[in-house]
C-alpha cells in the first residue's frame, strides 16, 4: 500500500475520501466534530505540499435521494473554522459543474464536495461512478478508516480508474495502532468485550481467541454467556441460538489457557427503562422476569484487578447500558481502570468511543479509532476491502 507522503502532490489534483459522517443534533448543528479534526494532519500536509485539495464524503444514509438535512454544507463550515481558510462547496460530487469547480482549483485551496450518497451508485459500487470520480483527480486518497469496511465506490471501486492511489495519515494510524496492539503490544493482552449481541462480536471473539491472554466479558452478549455456563438469565436479553456456540468458546479459551472473565454480579431492572426499579443480585437471585441491564459491583472489582496487569487492551463494547444513569456504572469502573493502567489502550469506536467520552477518560486512553464496524472488522482477523483496493 502507499503512502500519501511518498507521492509528490505539488500543483496535483488529490481528491481524499474522508469520514465526514457526523452526529447532528436536534438543530441540525454538529454535535461531535472528531472526525473532521482527525483529518486536519492529512489536509495541513497537502496544503504545505501545494496540493489542490478536494474531499470527498458520505453524511448518514439518503439511499441515493438529496436529502437536506444530510448535506456536507455544515461540515465545509466547521472545516473552514477548524483550518482558518475558506472551503469551497459544492452541491454535487460529480459532473460538468464539478468538473469545472475542480479545474479552477488553485494550490494549497480546498474544495468538498455534496454528499457521494445522494447518489445510489455509491453504494452499489458503481464503476461508471467510480470512473466520474477518479476523472477529478490525480492522486486518490483514502483517509476514511470508518468507511474502509465497505466495498463503495469512492472506496474501493476509485483506484481501479484514478492514476495513482495511496493510504493518507488517519488511515495508516487506525492500522498502525490495531496492529501494533495485538501483534507487538506488551503482554498480557486483555480484550474487553461487551455490547448488544454475541452474533456482532461472534467471528471477533473467534478470532481473538488465537492471540489474546484474557477476555473480559460485558454488557448484554454476558446474558448468552452466562446461560451457557448454567445461570439462569431470567428475563434478560439473550440469544437463544448462540448459547452452544458460547459454551464452545468458553471451553476452548480454557483449553487454550486464555482467562476468560464472565460477570458474578449483576444490576438488575423490571423494566428497560430508566426510572425502573433496580437491583444488585448475584447470579443466582435475579428475580422472574427481570433484566440484566449492567454488571454488579464485585464483577467491576475483579475486572478492574484484571485490568491493572494488562499490557495492552483492546476494548469494544460497554459492559452496560450506558446511555441510563442507573446502568453505567460497569462501564464507568471499567473506563476508569483502562485510564489509570499503564497499558497501551486501544478503543473501537462507535458506541465505545461514545461511552468512553461519557466517562471522562477520553483523554487517559492511548487511541480511540475514528471507527465502529471497520474496527471490528480487524478485531475478526479479515483485511479492510480498501486496503486491499489500494495495494
Ligand atoms: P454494541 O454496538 O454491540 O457495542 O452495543 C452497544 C449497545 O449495547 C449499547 O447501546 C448498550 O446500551 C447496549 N447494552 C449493553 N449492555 C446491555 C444489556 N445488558 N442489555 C441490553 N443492552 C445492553
């Protein structure tokens, strides 16, 4: 794969796809601007190299419809803020109106483009499209770790019509900093695995079987994993189907000599809801009906013991429903003991990287990945379809 900072960009036309998909707010005003800061190394550099710089992005999911309230314009406003410089805009990513813009573009000026999903051809992996796009450019780009899971045109389907393609900064850091952890971090390697559902992590969990010292399990895929091992869940989110697979995982961690930590306490709650009566129970006394909806306080002090030793750790997925006051303390006293541990911390984004902020500690962990599914992605062992594209 190449590297941007190998290619002379001088006066060159480098079209670079980036994750501008941003939270929005009930105001429409941008709500969580990381993304765009995490780009500015990349766009800084082009800008000293004399590059003519044109971003391309997707922002949520128009299904190939212009809709407003998915347009990049709030996105070229807050770059233009960030980077002290006006930012061209542009209502469309391809055509003679764009094609114009492009070639009026001087060095170092920055031009983004409309939202590459209001057309269908973007998903679909069109190469007409992807043509339309490469033809903006000499040099592409790809910046977009977020997006690097998918097989669209602006991500893969681009460098089989653009002259040349290279990997920019963001790209190679996300890459960098997964691999470094779980192939040369420092031992023991900890995974932290929580969230929704066993079938999301099923194929990482897997996978990381085969290099991991220790799980620690959380959130609602524990519910799965705690039934497998005899405890009844009562009414609690479970996954019916995935309770042999579960059982098979946690007898081959043992077989393995991998420590694989499942909760011994839970909180408990009637209803999901978040002024719900709740209550803190061992396995065994979770009443009829009632839900796990976070891990208890004596599991919170053996996974934070458990985390004081790690070398490295990788964590994906909350240990609770984090979003509900009475549900985000496991999350929290885990959070807090991934910030005071000496070890390199990697986060995968999405709802981790959310949960880690609302914690406070985003600050003490070593790298929160821009991305949720190109994260987990890695986590299953697979190479990203635009790495591939790009070698
Ligand atoms: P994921 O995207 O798989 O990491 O899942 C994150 C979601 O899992 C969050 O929205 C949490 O609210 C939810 N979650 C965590 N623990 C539980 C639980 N015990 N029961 C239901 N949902 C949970």
């Amino acid at each position: 794969m190449k590297s941007v900072r190998d290619l002379d960009v001088f006066n060159k036309r480098v079209l670079v796809r980036v994750d501008y998909n941003l939270p929005m707010d009930e105001n429409q005003n941008i709500a969580d601007d990381n993304r765009i800061k995490a780009t500015l190394p990349l766009i800084e550099y082009l800008k000293d190299q004399k590059a003519r710089i044109i971003l391309i992005s997707h922002m949520g999911r128009p299904k190939g419809m212009r809709v407003p309230e998915l347009s990049l314009g709030p996105a070229a406003l807050r770059l233009s803020q960030l980077t002290n410089q006006k930012i061209d805009f542009i209502d469309d990513c391809v055509g003679k109106n764009v094609e114009d813009r492009v070639d009026k573009l001087r060095n170092g000026e920055i031009l983004l483009l409309e939202n590459l999903r209001f057309h269908e051809q973007e998903k679909s992996n069109d190469s007409e499209f992807a043509k339309k796009l490469a033809i903006l450019c000499d040099v592409y780009v790809n910046d977009a770790f977020a997006v690097s899971h998918r097989d669209q045109a602006s991500v893969t389907g681009i460098t089989a019509f653009a002259p040349v393609s290279a990997a920019g900064f963001l790209l190679e850091k996300e890459l960098k900093s997964y691999y470094d952890s779980v192939d040369n971090g420092e031992k023991p390697l900890v995974a932290i695995i929580g969230g929704a559902k066993v079938s999301g992590k099923l194929e990482a969990l897997q996978n990381m079987l085969k290099f991991v010292d220790k799980f620690i399990i959380g959130g609602a895929m524990a519910n799965t994993f705690l039934k497998s091992q005899g405890t009844d869940t009562k009414g609690s989110l479970i996954e019916d189907d995935l309770v042999e697979t579960a059982a098979k995982i946690v007898k081959q961690a043992k077989e393995k000599g991998v420590e694989f930590l499942l909760p011994v306490d839970l909180i408990v709650a009637e209803k999901f809801k978040k002024d719900t009566p709740v209550k803190e129970v061992d396995l065994n006394n979770i009443p009829d009906n009632w839900i796990a909806l976070d891990i208890g306080p004596k599991t919170c002090d053996i996974y934070t013991k458990a985390i004081a030793d790690a070398g490295t750790i990788v964590w994906n997925g909350p240990m609770g429903v984090f979003e509900m006051d009475k549900f985000i303390n496991g999350t929290q006293r885990v959070a807090d003991a991934v910030a005071s541990s000496k070890a390199f911390s990697i986060i995968g984004g999405g709802d981790t990287g959310l949960a880690v902020k609302k914690c406070n500690v985003a600050q003490k962990v070593s790298y929160i990945s821009t991305g949720g599914g190109a994260f987990l992605y890695l986590m299953e062992g697979k190479q990203l379809p635009a790495v591939k594209a790009l070698q």
